[in-house]
C-alpha cells in the first residue's frame, strides 16, 4: 500500500494547482482504493522542515509535485535528504518544463493521473549547487542568465519559450562577455565567455531536443560555452542547435562531467537555476546520479 503526499503551489491565485490536487486524489481514490492520499499547500510562505514533518508523520512513500521547473526546485530542495525515502510523479504546471519534457511526461495535468496510480520508477539525476541548491535541469551564466532575470512572470505565460528569444536578441546586441575560469577533475577551460549554459538533460528553454547526447540519467552535467555570440553567428550556428548537435559546433566548447567548479574575476556574475536566481559565482556542482526516483510510463524504456 502506498501513502501519497500531493504537494501543490497556490500564487498563482486562480486556484488550478489546488483544482488538479483535487483531481488527482479523486482519481487515486478509483484507481487505487486502498492507498492512503494527502495534498498539501507549498508556497513562499511554506516552511520546508514542517513539510518534511508531514511527509513524515503520515509515514508518506510517493511524493507528487504539482508546478514547473521553478516548484520542483525548491520541492526537490525540500526533500533532498530524504529523497531515497520516496517516489516522486510530477504532473507539469509551469510554462516551460524543461523536466518533465526530458522525460517524456505529458504536459496535460489529466494524462499524468494514470502515471502517478501506475507507472514504474525511473532513476534520474539531479546536482547540487555548493552543496545547498539542487538544479534538476538548467543553470545558467551570462547572457542566458541575463535573459531569465528580465523575462517577467507575465511574458512567460503569454509567449512561453518565445518570450525568452525576444529578450536574449535585445541583449546581444550589447556583446558582454565574462571572465570564467572552468574546472572538472579532467579538464580546466579559462576565458571570456558570452553565455555558459549547464544541463542536467537534453531539454532547455522548453525544447527537448536541446543536447540529443545528453539525457537524465547519465550521471553527467552537460556544460556548453560560448565565447562570442552574435546575430550572424547565431544564424549560422542555430542549425545544429536545433538538430540538438552541440558538440559539432565550432564556435562552443562543449563537454560533461559530474562535478565542476566555476569562478570568475569579475565581482557579482549572477547565475539563474532552473528559472530563479541561485548563489552569484564562485559555485561548485556535483551530480548525484539517479538520485530520484521518478514515475514514468510502465511501457517507457528510455
């Protein structure tokens, strides 16, 4: 018998986090009768320990997480110390959800009901930022993390990934770049760098085919730099980006590890996780692989 503990977010203010709960519980109720089923509200003002104490109290063994990848963030943060306590579903509410799209999810909240009552665990990695912040699928420095901080909550519902393009090419055309210094066990890459983008999968900004040589499980971050970006180049380059084919491009250095290390000269280079700002650089990221243990389809086989 499992406890499931559904975990929603409410500011947005028109309710649908906490409509889908209710969903998804009734449905459970049909599906599997003899399961034990809470929801529970996560926002801004929800401390992370009393939540914890509820999973905990109620002895809960499959955690749902209800929103995009910002919400599994910080859930996933929440429970990082006990994450090989549960199984995780997660039922897409964001406008972007670049995890959910990594693996094969559904985007419509009522297709993802027969995955939480019957799917089958799949182990997926996710890193730790200095050893405080998690990042389940995209962190990035400079220009892209430049663009996340000027698209508002607003543009990214109207236009989705689109809002992101309109703000990246009005930064481009003020060519900053950023002294980086990049180090793995292996390798060390020091240099001026437009934009750094690390990936925990083959989907960013909403497009799934991103990385193709990436995916969730690997036990690797994927790290794509780009020393000097500008329209024409952008256009040039944009070909193989769509194919997902980074490592062919001449113009990036591209290369994974499981833990890296990132400084800078430069006094307050922001970074952006999964959507949010995160700790200003220096930063060192490991990946703990297959850390999670996420719901997907029963027939899925990648």
């Amino acid at each position: 018998m499992e406890t499931v503990l559904i975990i929603y977010n409410d500011s947005s203010g028109n309710n649908e986090g906490q409509n889908i709960a209710t969903s998804l519980t009734n449905y459970l109720q049909k599906e599997q009768p003899e399961w034990n089923v809470w929801t529970h509200v996560s926002n801004a003002d929800t401390n992370p320990k009393e939540l914890r104490a509820f999973a905990t109290k109620h002895d809960v063994t499959r955690l749902v997480f209800i929103g995009g990848d910002g919400t599994l963030h910080h859930l996933v943060n929440t429970f990082r110390s006990q994450m090989e306590q549960y199984t995780v579903g997660i039922i897409p509410g964001g406008t972007v959800n670049n995890f959910a799209r990594s693996l094969n999810l559904p985007l419509k909240p009522q297709e993802v009901f027969p995955i939480i009552a019957h799917g089958r665990p799949k182990g997926v990695d996710y890193g730790v930022i200095n050893d405080k912040e998690v990042i389940i699928s995209t962190l990035t420095i400079g220009l892209l993390a430049d663009t996340a901080a000027r698209v508002s909550q607003k543009e990214k519902q109207a236009y989705g990934p689109l809002a992101f393009m309109k703000r990246f090419f009005r930064l481009l055309r003020k060519k900053k770049r950023y002294p980086l210094t990049i180090e793995t066990p292996t390798k060390r890459w020091a240099g001026k760098s437009s934009l750094v983008t690390i990936t925990m999968t083959n989907s960013a900004g909403g497009y799934v085919h991103f990385d193709e040589s990436a995916a969730p499980d690997d036990g690797q971050m994927h790290i794509t730099i780009l020393k000097r970006i500008n329209l024409w180049q952008t256009i040039r380059i944009l070909p193989k980006v769509i194919a997902g084919k980074l490592a062919e491009i001449q113009e990036i250095d591209y290369f994974s590890t499981d833990q890296v290390t990132i400084t800078s000269q430069k006094n307050q280079v922001r970074t952006r996780t999964d959507g949010d700002p995160t700790d200003d650089l220096p930063v060192t990221i490991k990946v703990v692989k297959q850390g999670m243990r996420v719901l997907v389809a029963s027939d899925q086989t990648v």
